[in-house]
C-alpha cells in the first residue's frame, strides 16, 4: 500500500487490500503495461501539453462488474458531446502532475461532474500516462473500485449530458463492439452500449483493459459505424 497526500488535505491512499478477486487481472495490467501497449499517442518528449487525470471507476452492479461513464456536453469547446470517464485538468492545487496531483484531480473531477462521494473511492492502480493531440491534454488514468457505491447524476448541466454506468459483460459482448472511422482515417474501437456511442480516447483505453485483463471476447473487427450513431 503506497500513501500520498489527499484531496483536500486527507490522504489519498493507492491500495489493492480488500479488493474484489475479478479485479486482479485489472490491477496486474495497471502494474506492467507499457505505455505503447495502450495507444500510439503518448505525451511529448517537450513537455509540452496540458496535464489532466480520468477516474476508471469499477463497480459491482445488478449484472456484475460495471464502469461509471458521463456523456459531456455539447456546449464544451473539447470532446463536445463525447461519452468519457470522469475528469478533467490539474488545477494548482491538486499538487504535483508527476506525484499525486492526478490521484487528486482524479476524484474532484469525479465529484464536481457526477456527484459521487469520494471517500467511497479506493484507488488501487495508475496507467502510464497517454495524450490526446486534438486538445493537447496529458492524461493519467486512475484507476478505482467503488467500495461504498453513492448516487450519481448531472451536477453542471454546462458541463455533464449524462451520467450511466455500463456493466463488463456489454463492453465485452461482441454485438456492442465496433470500429469507428474519423474523416482524418483514424480508425479506432467503439463500443455501442446505453444508447451511446463510446469511441475515442475513452474507447481506446477501455478497449486495451479488456484484453490485458483477460476480459476480451472475439469481435469483428470490419464492423464499421459512423460518428453519429444513435441507436
């Protein structure tokens, strides 16, 4: 168990004690994946880029393991409309971007977007960090159970559409995957599920989770969907 420095003043504790046994694959892969193995954009070797942190919340559900997702709204000037996890950037005083500060920015952003109670929250993995060029963020993908589950929903209707969660077994279940094709020609994995299209950065990192977990299923690949699905 490593102890940081907490949100607000309180500790913010990275612990796998007492977490679910369908979450060791998961923890495993936080500990050896490398940064390539999650996707080709990494941060610049300049420095440059605007660090931020996303809360991968795991929770227990009615239908088993689930992941909480919020859909941002359309008036934001990035990822407009997107399905993504919790988060957003560092502010000053979240601390360190290269120490605790994602830890930190990882639970306010959670809290501020969905409502959720923090202290509920065990933080148990970090992901090497990935970057997203078309807003030039820095992002740190925290990773946590929700041990002591509290209600969510929209706080800022300016800032938050939606907040869903969505059990494994439909991110995994071969009819709700797809690829998604940008007009750039980037092609990445999608996922349909709630009534929402879940592609991009947020797809991309669920995507390779699934398989350094174990959890992926074969899926069809050549199955394409546009940008604007709805279902």
């Amino acid at each position: 168990m490593t102890r940081t420095s907490g949100a607000r003043g309180g500790p913010v504790t990275l612990s796998r004690e007492g977490l679910p046994s369908w979450l060791d694959p998961v923890a495993r892969a936080a500990e050896t994946v490398a940064p390539r193995q999650l996707s080709r954009f990494l941060p610049p070797e300049n420095g440059k880029g605007r660090q931020s942190a996303v809360l991968i919340l795991f929770g227990d559900g009615e239908r088993g393991p689930e992941l909480l997702l919020m859909e941002r709204a359309s008036s934001l000037r990035s990822h407009a409309g997107q399905p993504s996890f919790p988060g957003g950037a560092l502010d000053p005083e979240d601390g360190d971007p290269q120490g605790d500060g994602p830890l930190r920015a990882a639970l306010r952003e959670a809290e501020e977007e969905t409502g959720l109670d923090p202290s509920g929250v065990q933080l148990f993995g970090v992901l090497p960090k990935l970057y997203i060029p078309v807003s030039g963020f820095v992002v740190t993908p925290v990773l946590g159970w929700w041990r002591i589950p509290s209600p969510v929903g929209v706080v800022d209707p300016n800032e938050t559409a939606r907040v869903f969660t969505v059990p494994v077994a439909d991110l995994t279940h071969p009819d709700n995957r797809a690829t998604t094709v940008h007009p750039s020609g980037h092609q990445g994995p999608a996922f349909l599920v709630e009534s929402a299209l879940v592609w991009g950065f947020t797809a991309g990192v669920i995507d390779r989770l699934l398989h350094f977990a174990g959890w992926e299923r074969p899926w069809d690949r050549d199955k394409q969907v546009p940008l604007d699905w709805r279902s």
